[in-house]
C-alpha cells in the first residue's frame, strides 16, 4: 500500500472511531429524552460518557471475538457493532428485540455480533467469559473474550476467582474494568482501599494496564496489546480504564442533586468529554470538519429514527409464548 | 379512641429499625446503600446520620463475604441486621446462610447463636425481568435452622420487623417492593408482634384461603369481591412462611372443607405445597372438595409487559378460584372474575395498583 493510501486508512479508521461513540451519545440521549414516555418499561443504566471505553476497546476485536457484559451493556452492544434496532425493540418489550422481549435493557443478548451476554447480576456474567474463553481452546479458535466490569463488580468474590482460573488456565480473556470510581452512589474509596485497581492482577501474575478510558485511542491500542496477547496464546489481562457516568445510576436524569458527587468533579469529567474531545483531535488533524460532523449526526439520526420507528411498531410478544423455551 | 396513625410500611421498617438500634447497642445494619441518598427506598432514612458508620456499616459490593463477617459478629454478640435491594443478590450468600447461619445453634450442641436478620426486597414490574423480580422464599424455608418472615402489611412489617431483630436465631425477613408503599395503622413504641404463624384477616364457612406477602393484598380484593356476593371467606395472612404453623388453618379447614393457597412464589414446590400437604395430613377424609394452589408459572419472569402480564396471577385469578371451590354457578363466577378484571385492567399491570395502598 502507498504512504497515502495507510494514511486514508487510518484516518477512516479513526472517523470510524468517532462515528461509533456519536452514535452511543445519540442514542443514549435519545432514550433519555423518550423515557418519559413510559413506553420503555424496564429500568436503563445509561452509558452517556463512558463511550470511549466500549468503542475503543471493540475497535480491537474481530466480529468472531466475543464480549460480555453487565447492567450497563447499552454502549458495549453498539460498540460490538449490534443492531440498533434490536436493542431498542428489546427495551420496548417487542418481540423484535435481541430478545424477544423477554430480556429488556439489561439482558442484552446477540450472537450474530458477539454480544454472548450481559448480565445485571454484578460480577455475575465474569466466568462466563472465562468459560467461553476456554471454549475457544478447546475448539481451536483463535477467538478472544473481553469481559466488561465496573469498578464494584471487583469487590465481588467471584471476580477474584475468575482472575485466578483465567490466570491459572491461560485463556484468551480481557478483563476490562470500566472505572466510573461508582457503585451506585457510593465512592470507590468508601468500598476499597485507596491502591490502583491494577494491583489487583498482581496478585493473579497476571499483566495490566491502566489507560484513560476517556481517550479511545488510547483505549484501542492498550486493548490491542491485551487481544494480541491472548490471541497467541499469551493468557488473559487486566486492564483498567478510568471514565465517568454522566447521568444517575439507573434512569434517564441527572442525579447530581442528591449530593453525593461533587460538582465540580462532574465538571471537569465532562469537560473531558470522549466524543468531543476525539472530535476536537480529528478536527485539529485536518480528518474531520465541522460539516462532517453534521454529516455524521445526519447520517446517525437517520438511523435512529428509523429504528425508533421500527422498535415502537415491533408487536408486543404474544403472551401464549410465555412458557416456551424454559427448557433447550 | 385517639386518631390511630397511619404510616407506610417502608416507613415502619425504619421505624422498627430504629427502635432495635436505639433499644441495643449490638445491633448494627449493613448492606448496599444504606447510606445512600436513596436508602433502600427509604427504609434505612436518617439510620447514619442518628447512629453514625460503626453501626450503619455501608457494604462493598461482596454479598458472601459480608454475610459471612456479620455471621462472625453475631457469634460474638452482635445483632446485624444485613439488607439487600433485591432477593436475588442474596443468591450470592446461600453457602454463609445455609451452612454457617442455619446450623451455627445446632451443630456447636447450642454453645453458639448467630442472631443476624436478612432483609431481602422482591422486586416487581416495570420490566425488571429476570433477575431482579424474583420471590424465592421457599429457598429460605427449605432450611430447618432459618426464619422465615413474609409481612403483607405496615403494621407487621413493624411488629415482626423488630421480633426479628430480637430473636436469637437467623431470621430472613421478605418484603415485598409493592407492600413497601402500603399504608396501616401502625402503634408508636415498641410494638413487637411474635413469630407465632398465620393472622385471620377474615372469618367464613365458605372457603379457607392462605396467602403471604403481597398475593395477601390481591386476595384481600378477591375476598371483598366474594362478600359482596354473599360468599363468607375465611382468609389467613401467613406471615411466618418458617416455622410453619398450620394449625389454625386446619382447624378452619375442618369447618370449610376447601382450601386455596396464594403464594408470591412458584406454585411448584412453594409454600402452597407444604401448606396443602400439611392440611391434607389432617384434614384429607373431610374435604368438599380438592384443594387448590395459585402461584407463578413454570417460567421465569420475562421483562416485556405483554409476557410479565401473562405471569402474575391477580386479584380476577384468586377470586374465580374462590368462587369455583365454594361451587357458585358459573354465571356468578364469570360475573365476579369480570368485574375485577374490569377493575384491574383500567390500569396498567407493572406499577402498583392504587387500590392496594391501604390503609389497612
Ligand atoms: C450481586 C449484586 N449486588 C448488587 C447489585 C445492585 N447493583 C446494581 S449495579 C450496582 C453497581 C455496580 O457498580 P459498578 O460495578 O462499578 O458498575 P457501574 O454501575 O458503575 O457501571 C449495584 C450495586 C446487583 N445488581 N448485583
Ligand atoms: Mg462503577
């Protein structure tokens, strides 16, 4: 390939980058915005500022790669490439959604793009992506598993035990912590010792590292390093990935009222907002204008009006189905 | 007679809550927002800033491991109180609740207590699906050695609330997210109520019906409708799911000879089961007609409101039950399951129906 035709790729790739976290925005606010139409009856934990850590992380995975997630999966799906008009028929209760209605926005299920689970029992859904790692051993795919975490799903027995089986087994899985430094409403110095949450890989010798989970970039290339690894055979990582939730824990609003954040802290993460501040960089670097970016928001509020349309025209599931499928 | 107040039960959970913390200093609760800005929906309001966070003791995100250090801490002589915001996150403690709590008593030949109270919230509607909208008591009540409570209403959510806290064995103490909002007249003070099995909510020859938790509130619905045909239903209220007192409800069966059970749970394997298994035992040669059961389906909870509304049994269900076991003719079964039905589907199914907020 010539110097111009890598430099029009990559600069692709990072447009791609970009369009993928404007449309996790879009969308998020979006369903913030309709929510209070109570068509969508089923609690959403939105992902409105901790896009940077899903798009840049999934940049890194092939399409035959695999993700799990939790109560917060709404912008791992996306990122993963999933079908907007799935997941919004899913948190509509239609029988179009990943599925069929029967899980709503946190059970997000879809194998046509790797989404295997999300799970909104905390640190649930982490040996799950060890065992479909090990899957892929045993079948000889060369496939990688990144598990998506908050920073409280740690606290969770479960998550250690997870570390030490990946460790111990060397399967080709990434734990992804997405540090919002929240469980709810209760600070992560309030629940853990002040220490790097990488610290805790230490313990398992296994490798980490820690990345500003508000620049994708730098979210893409730590995770590549992380698949690399696993993909040939080099065992799981940790890695830790510093963001911050916009809106309250679960629901459409703005919690900030109840005090148990400071302001200013909001503040400046929002000041350090992931979409605008790649946006701002690929604009400086002459990828981006303004009218692309006008383009983009046309281009994305397209399909989502289309697929909002399609979700709220989704039948409901017929309720003589309600007892099918308990047993495989 | 002075205006007896009325007060929601979240509200005399707290209520109870705060009087074991300011009657015993060993008594401590801990869980996952206790001390948020929400507060377990108010249930633990003002628990910090009265009795500060050596007491009030806000958890990580680790179930098992807090579980099993509140089990440690009432063997020595403390009185935790844990709380979860969903049933389903105490799946997580089964192995401390199960082998540690339940047999502390009896494995150390009495030598060792472990007084701990689990709440445990069930959650309900708005698509909250299938893990967070689970009722799972019958898990709990499976264990000789634990404590069973299911309050349906404000006045013995306080009452065994704070018989729980007292007693010297674990309690698990199921509250219902739709009977939080119930309001009742519930006394100021120390108001214990003991543990002692089933309260008689109305008296009647007609039929026996035993429901818990928040079924209690549906079946309450279902009985007026059946009065107001001039079908007398005697209606218990079980309350203590574990140790199962079925004794008053014999003795009515024997006078009735029909039997329904409502549960919050699964029909199959439920507390229904046992109940009619140990009605059976007595009563079998004096029945007028086979007993029945309501309770959830042979699937999980699904999130969508057209499936959800397939899966809870209501106030229409237990009423055409009530009426076919008392042998009305079918036109007057059709005409009572109607007209609550009418009622009910006015409004939507996956938020609480106003009609059950009481006072009661
Ligand atoms: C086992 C379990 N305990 C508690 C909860 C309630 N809960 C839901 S989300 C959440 C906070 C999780 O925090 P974190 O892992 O940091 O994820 P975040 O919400 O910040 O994305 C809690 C405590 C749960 N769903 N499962
Ligand atoms: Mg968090």
């Amino acid at each position: 390939m010539t110097e111009a035709a890598l430099a029009a790729q990559k600069d692709a790739v990072r447009l791609d980058l970009y369009r993928s976290m404007q449309r996790i925005r879009l969308v998020e606010e979006e369903i913030a915005k309709r929510y209070s139409e109570q068509e969508m009856r089923c609690p959403v934990h939105l992902s409105i500022g901790q896009e940077a850590t899903a798009v840049g992380s999934c940049a890194a995975l092939r399409n035959d790669d695999q993700i799990i997630s939790s109560h917060r999966g709404h912008g791992h799906y996306m990122a993963k490439g999933g079908n907007l008009k799935a997941m919004l028929a899913e948190i509509y209760g239609r029988v179009d959604g990943c599925c069929g209605g029967r899980g709503g926005s946190m059970h997000l299920f879809d194998d046509s793009v790797g989404m295997l689970a999300s799970v909104p029992i905390v640190a649930s859904f982490v040996p799950l992506g060890v065992g479909a790692a090990l899957a892929y051993r045993h079948f000889g795919q060369d496939r990688v598993c990144i598990v998506y975490l908050g920073d409280g799903a740690t606290e969770e027995g479960v998550f250690h035990e997870s570390m030490n089986l990946a460790a111990v087994h060397k399967v080709p899985v990434v734990f992804f912590i997405e540090n919002n430094s929240y469980s709810c409403y209760i600070g992560l110095a309030d629940r853990q010792p002040v220490r790097p949450l990488t610290d805790m890989a230490k313990a398992y010798a296994m490798p980490s590292a820690s990345v500003d989970g508000n620049d994708v970039e730098a979210v893409q290339a730590v995770t590549a390093q992380a698949v690399a690894r696993a993909r040939s055979g080099g065992g799981p990582t940790l890695i830790v990935a510093d963001t911050y939730r916009w809106r309250e824990h679960c629901g459409p609003n703005y919690d900030n009222d109840l005090g148990y954040r400071p302001m200013a802290e909001v503040d400046a993460w929002r000041a350090r907002c992931p979409v605008d501040t790649f946006g701002a960089k690929l604009v400086a670097d002459g990828v981006l204008t303004e009218a692309g970016k006008a383009a983009i928001n046309a281009e994305i509020e397209a399909e989502m009006a289309e697929a909002f349309a399609f979700a709220k025209a989704s039948p409901f599931p017929d309720p003589k189905t309600v007892a099918d499928r308990v047993y495989a | 007679m002075p205006e007896q107040r009325v007060i929601s039960a979240a509200q005399a959970i707290r209520e109870a809550t705060d009087l074991a913390m300011a009657a015993d200093p060993a008594v401590i609760i801990m869980g996952e927002g206790i001390a948020d800005p929400k507060t377990i929906f108010g249930t633990t309001d003002q628990l910090m800033e009265k009795y500060g966070p050596a007491r009030v003791m806000e958890m990580s995100i680790a179930e098992n491991g807090f579980t099993g250090m509140a089990i440690g801490a009432a063997m020595n002589g403390l009185r935790p109180i844990i709380v979860h915001q969903r049933v389903e996150f105490a799946l997580l403690t089964m192995e401390q609740l199960v082998n540690n709590a339940a047999k502390m008593h009896y494995v150390s030949n009495g030598a060792h207590k472990a007084p701990i109270v689990v709440r445990l919230i069930v959650g309900r509607g708005w698509g909250q699906g299938p893990a967070h909208s689970q009722s799972l008591e019958t898990l709990f009540a499976h264990i000789p050695g634990l404590k069973v409570v299911m309050p349906a209403s404000a006045h013995d959510a306080k009452g065994l609330l704070l018989s729980a806290i007292t007693d010297d064995s674990p309690v698990v103490f199921i509250e219902h997210r739709w009977m939080h909002y119930v309001k009742g007249h519930v006394p100021e003070g120390w108001a214990a109520l003991p543990l002692d099995g089933p309260a008689r909510l109305t008296q009647g020859d007609a039929v026996t019906v035993v429901s818990n938790s928040y079924m209690t509130l549906e079946t309450i619905r279902a009985v007026e409708a059946l009065a107001a045909e001039g079908v007398a239903v005697e209606h218990f209220d079980l309350r203590v799911v574990r140790p199962l007192n079925v004794d008053p409800i014999v003795e009515s069966v024997k006078r009735t000879g029909r039997l329904l059970t409502v549960d919050t749970g699964f029909a199959t394997y439920g507390v229904g089961a046992e109940i009619v298994a140990r009605v059976m035992e007595r009563c079998c040669l004096t029945m007028k007609a086979a007993p029945r059961r309501i309770g959830l389906p042979e699937h999980p909870t699904p999130s969508s409101r057209s499936l959800a509304a397939a899966f809870y049994p209501r106030s229409p269900d237990i009423a055409q039950a009530l009426a076919e076991l008392a042998g009305l003719d079918q036109a007057r079964i059709t005409a009572i399951h109607n007209r609550l039905a009418e009622e009910r589907e006015a409004l939507p199914f996956d938020v609480p129906h106003p009609s059950f907020q009481g006072p009661f």
